[in-house]
C-alpha cells in the first residue's frame, strides 16, 4: 500500500471524512480494525481517514466492499474526488493569486445542489451585477481578479446540466447602497434582482428594517448542500473566502438558523414588491 503524503487539501479532507463515515456504519469502530482486516498499516489507514494521503480508485473500491457499501454512483462520486485532490475546475487558474480558502469555497459552491446565503449587510456575490463588484472590492491591487473571481462564480445560478437551488436572504438596508460616483449601479442592481427572482429555482427575500436585531446581527454565512454522499457545509463568509464549518451538529445549528431569519423576513411575492418600490422611488 503506497500513498503520496501531502497537505490536507479539500478534496483530501473530504474523502477521508467520508470514509470514515463509512466505516463508523459498517460498525468498525477503530482505524485500526478496518485497516487490520485489508492489511494496510495502521498509521497509513489513519492519514487517509484524516484527509492527508491520497486515495487510490483501488482503494476506495476495497473500503466500500468491507463496508459494504453498494452504489456505484456514491462510489464512483468518492473515486471523483480521490482522484482530484486539488479540484481543476475553471477557479483552478487562480491557484496562488488569490486565497486557497477561496478556491475551495468556490470549489464547493461550483458542486452544490443548494445554496442558501444569508448576508445582513450587502447583496450576496451571486446575484451582484459587474459595477456593484467593483465598488465592493476595495482591495485595489488585487481588484480586477477579485472582480473577475467573483462574476466568474456566478455561472453556477445558470447551470442546466445539473440545476441549482438559490436562497437568498437579503437585509433591506443593502437596498439602500449610493455609489456617488455612479448612482447608476443600484438601478441596475434592483433590476437585476426582479429580473433572478422571477425564475423557478432563485428565490429572493428581504429581511426588513423593522425585522428584529437578531435577523441583522448574524455574520454573513453560506450553507451548501451537495449530491450524495457528502454533508452539508456552512461558509462563514468573508471577502478572502471565509471559513469552513463542517462539523454536522453545527451545520446543523446554522442552518437552523438561517430558517429563523427567513420566517422573520418577506415572503417572496413581497420582497418582489419591495424591490419594485425601490427602483420606483429612488430611480
């Protein structure tokens, strides 16, 4: 049994998660049981649970015969990711120019099933047209690629091949954003929001001014969720990626709270309405 060793990287930690879950159903309660009845080593066994060897197609094909584990789609998905430790999608060019916590968030973003963003301050970046991007990326050196980073994430919402659920919650004070400079950027920005929240799968709603504190005071947070067999995530959202939660009970936890914050903000016919009056009003 031969591993390359490498640092965790997100595919890695994935895979070694999920067969650890594997494991722990088949009722094998160590590493070291698992890895005694194929005959690996132990400590080998244990950095690939722990996401810091790669795993071979082979392997994880004997692991899922052990555990007795029998879809092909939910084998050959972990086999996906084996083989594709660093993710080679289109944000793969940006490796090294911008933050790896924001390649592998865009690396999750790019595989979701659903998406739900909460964010109490602005709009989130995938429904923020090119003008709004740049006016919120202040970091000017890196600009233009942050820019280009962040309109590029937005094909995920267009996809057919394997569609996207959206869900917004969006504070009403974001409606509420000048840029002086070019007043005309709100304009199109709440069109462009009538314009995605009239689809099937986007769905739009704005949390009130008059909502309670606890709606505004949340950080902003991305839960995604993804085909089998991998767990739902939660992004702690920042401008360089965020952090990651993985942690079940607290993904758990967080996505609760995001149902919170919606049943307290705008149904969405409602939300439609109050985006409406803003264009009327202001432009």
């Amino acid at each position: 049994m031969t591993n390359k060793r490498a640092t965790k990287t997100l595919n890695r930690r994935r895979v070694g998660a999920q067969l650890r879950r594997w494991r722990e159903a088949a009722g094998f309660t160590s590493s070291k049981e698992a890895a005694t009845a194929l005959g690996w080593t132990q400590v080998n066994f244990s950095r690939i649970e722990q996401g810091v060897y790669n795993t071979t197609a082979g392997q994880v094909r004997e692991l899922a015969a052990l555990y007795k584990v029998t879809d092909p789609e939910v084998i050959e998905e972990v086999i996906r990711a084996a083989e594709d430790p660093y993710g080679t999608g289109w944000w793969s060019a940006y490796r090294g120019k911008v933050s790896q916590a924001l390649l592998d968030f865009i690396a999750l973003e790019s595989e979701a099933k659903s998406i739900r963003v909460q964010h109490p301050a602005v709009i989130p970046g995938l429904l923020q047209v090119p003008g709004y991007v740049r006016e919120m990326v202040k970091d000017e050196a890196n600009r233009d690629q942050l820019a280009a980073v962040r309109l590029a994430r937005q094909e995920v919402l267009g996809r057919t091949d394997t569609p996207v659920g959206f869900h917004a919650l969006i504070s009403e004070a974001a409606l509420y954003h000048r840029f002086p400079d070019r007043p005309e950027v709100m304009k199109e920005h709440l069109r462009r929001l009538l314009e995605v929240s009239d689809g099937e799968r986007i769905a739009i709603q704005i949390v009130p001014l008059d909502a309670p504190a606890f709606a505004a005071a949340n950080q902003a947070m991305t839960v995604l969720e993804f085909r089998k067999p991998w767990e739902p995530v939660v992004s702690i959202d920042d401008s360089l990626g965020g952090s990651l939660v993985e942690d079940a009970a607290k993904v758990t936890r967080l996505d609760e709270l995001f149902y919170r914050v919606a049943d307290m903000s705008l149904p969405a016919d409602k939300s439609r309405d109050l985006i409406k009056a803003h264009l009327e009003d202001k432009f």
